[in-house]
C-alpha cells in the first residue's frame, strides 16, 4: 500500500497507510481542507482533491487543490523525510532585543542576523519549522538594527578619542 504524510495544524504525520488514512478521514481526525503529500508529488494537496478520498470527505466535490498553506511552497522530499529541524525564533528575537537595547554589545546583534539569516534559509527550504518565521524575522531585523547602532556608537567613541588625544597631545 501507499504510504501518505499529512499536514494537521502545522504538523506532520506519516508515514501513514492508505487504509489509515481513511480511517483518520472517517473518525473525522482529518477533514477536506487538510494537505497530503505522497513520495514522488511535486507539492502538498487538499485530501479533497485525491479521488480516492473525495467520497470519504464531507464536502470533497467543493474542495478544490487551492494555493499552498505558509511555509509548504518548498519541495516535498525536504520535509516528508521526517520532522522539522526545532526553529530557533525566540533565541534569536532575544539576542536581536539584546543588541538593539545594548548597543554596546555589538556581538548580540551580530549573532542574532547571522542565525537569523540561517534560518530563515531553512524555513524556506522545507528544512526547519515555519512556525518560529515571524519571531525569527523579527530578531533578524532588530540584529541588523543592533550592529548598526553599536557600530555608530564604536564609531562615535572612536571619534571622540581621537579628538581628545589630539586636543591634549596640543596642549602640552
């Protein structure tokens, strides 16, 4: 029999049996507006649309293959092999907060659009978890505002150095 991977709620199931799946579709675990994926498709579509399950679903001739849900654009063999890698949003929104309100530790910000960037290059690629995008993005974003205000800040105490060594090398 075919094996099947299932999209509920933003999670991942599978490999999961034909016979198995109709039976999620009967208890009423998946419905018409659930996404499905086969080894060899080219992208995720609603059970509604698969002719062996549109009689089992309530409402299967109205459902129609529809756009791709957010994050499910990339290729199938990326995600089917297992689950997401864990994203890292919240750690990276941290050291992106860090940067922005310590100016002075220039690193944080740094890391934060380093990691940022990583990730968000996996999420697009079916390869981490969608579902840390908005905070991954935002601490990107703020880590890119971290090390531009820390490196004017270096900048300026550089300046302010120069002028003072300058100013006391004429006094004397």
């Amino acid at each position: 029999m075919a094996e099947w991977y299932c999209l509920v709620n933003k999670e991942k199931y599978g490999p999961v049996s034909e016979t198995e799946l109709q039976q999620w579709i009967s208890d009423g675990r998946l419905g018409p507006e659930d996404y499905i994926v086969q080894p060899g498709m080219t992208e995720w579509v609603k059970i509604a649309s698969v002719p062996q399950f549109m009689a089992l679903t309530a409402q299967g001739h109205a459902a129609a293959s529809g756009a791709q849900p957010d994050g499910m654009n990339a290729p199938v063999a990326a995600g089917v092999q297992g689950q997401y890698e864990p994203h890292r949003g919240a750690t990276v929104l941290t050291l992106g907060i860090i940067g922005v309100v310590c100016c002075c530790i220039l690193v944080c910000g740094i890391i934060a659009t380093v990691m940022g960037s990583r990730d968000l290059k996996k999420m697009n690629a079916g390869v981490m978890d969608p579902e840390g995008r908005g905070n991954t993005q935002a601490g990107f974003i703020l880590g890119i505002i971290g090390t531009v205000i820390g490196s004017l800040v270096i900048l300026y105490y550089m300046v302010v150095f120069v002028l003072t060594l300058g100013m006391h090398s004429q006094m004397m």
